[in-house]
C-alpha cells in the first residue's frame, strides 16, 4: 500500500510536469516531453492505483454497509453451538445480532432455522421473518432470496399460500434480482399458485 502511493504520487508530480509542458506555450519538443508525461501518469495510475479504485467500486455496488460488518466466523461458531446443544445461547446471541443489523440476512436465516428446528416454534420463525419482510427497510432482491424462499416455505406448511404468493409478488415488484434469481422466483411463484 505504501509503494503504492509512492509510485501514485510520483506518477501525479510526472503528469503536473506534463501539462505544465504541454501548457507552457513553448511548442517542439517540450509539447512531446509533456504528452510522454501525462501517458507515464497515466500508465503509473492505471498500474498502481486502479486495482483500489475498483475494489471500492465493488464494494459499494455489491456490498452493503450491513454486508460488511457481518462476522462470518461467528455466524459459523453458533451454528455449532446451535446444533451441538446450546441452541438457547445461540439464539439468544443471534437476537442481539439481528437487533443491532437488521439486515443480516445470514444471522435472520440461522435463527429462523434454531427456532424452528431446536425449539420447535415454527410461528416464532414465521414471525421473525415477516418482520423483516413487512419492514419498509428490509434489503430486497437477490441478498435476500434465500431467506424469502425459507419464509415462502413456512407460510406453506402453516397452509398460508395466499400469504406467501403476496409476499412474493410484492418482493418481486420492489426487489432488484439479477435474471437467474427473478427467473427461480417467478416460478416459485407460479409452483404456489399451482398448488
């Protein structure tokens, strides 16, 4: 990171000489010592700096702020916890975590499945994940496909069926999915209104 910024700056300090000679009115050689110049800035730029450039980019077209403050060793530590006798701790921890990111879809879908499948409480798992679905600030579109799906799923078994092709159709109007996932979920939904 360092000589990185090293060899940016050095880059930038060859491309100001540059356009000052390109600038400075004085034609010939100068004009050509400036455009070689401003092409070194370039190529040292491009080199050096773009892969943070791009990186940052990336982050924040595909990377929500909730996203990457996840901790998924800690999500694995109580899934292990969870399914080797300490469900209720786990759980109790996944509570703090969900109040705190309500958007951690991950940690939601680990604690819908304990409360499901450890405790039994299939309408506490239902209940957990309307309320992110019913929230107008829950994350829409393919972060959350999956947890959709387990909601869709539960509303199923609890013979909820106009429930969740609501809800599916209400996510599909307001959520961006890429091509693949609004393809899975229009026939999901069409599955449900077969059913």
């Amino acid at each position: 990171m360092i000589k990185d910024m090293f060899y940016i700056s050095v880059g930038l300090l060859i491309g100001a000489g540059g356009v000052f000679l390109m600038f400075s009115g004085q034609g010939g050689m100068w004009t050509m010592f400036g455009l070689l110049g401003m092409f070194a800035c370039g190529i040292i730029i491009a080199r050096r700096g773009l892969p943070y450039i791009t990186d940052a980019l990336g982050v924040s077209f595909y990377y929500s702020h909730d996203q990457l403050s996840r901790e998924p060793e800690q999500l694995n530590r109580l899934e292990g916890m969870a399914f080797s006798g300490q469900a209720e701790d786990a759980a109790a921890e996944l509570e703090e975590i969900v109040a705190k990111q309500f958007n951690n879809v991950d940690a939601r879908t680990l604690l819908a499945r304990i409360r499901l499948s450890k405790f039994g409480d299939a309408r506490g798992a239902e209940e957990l994940l309307e309320a992110f679905f019913k929230s107008p600030r829950h994350v829409s579109g393919s972060a959350s496909l999956n947890l959709l799906f387990f909601y869709g799923d539960l509303l199923y078994d609890a013979r909820k069926r106009e429930k969740a092709i609501s809800c599916y159709e209400h996510e599909l109007a307001r959520g961006k999915f890429s091509t693949s996932d609004r393809d899975l979920l229009l026939k999901r939904l069409a599955a449900l209104k077969d059913s």
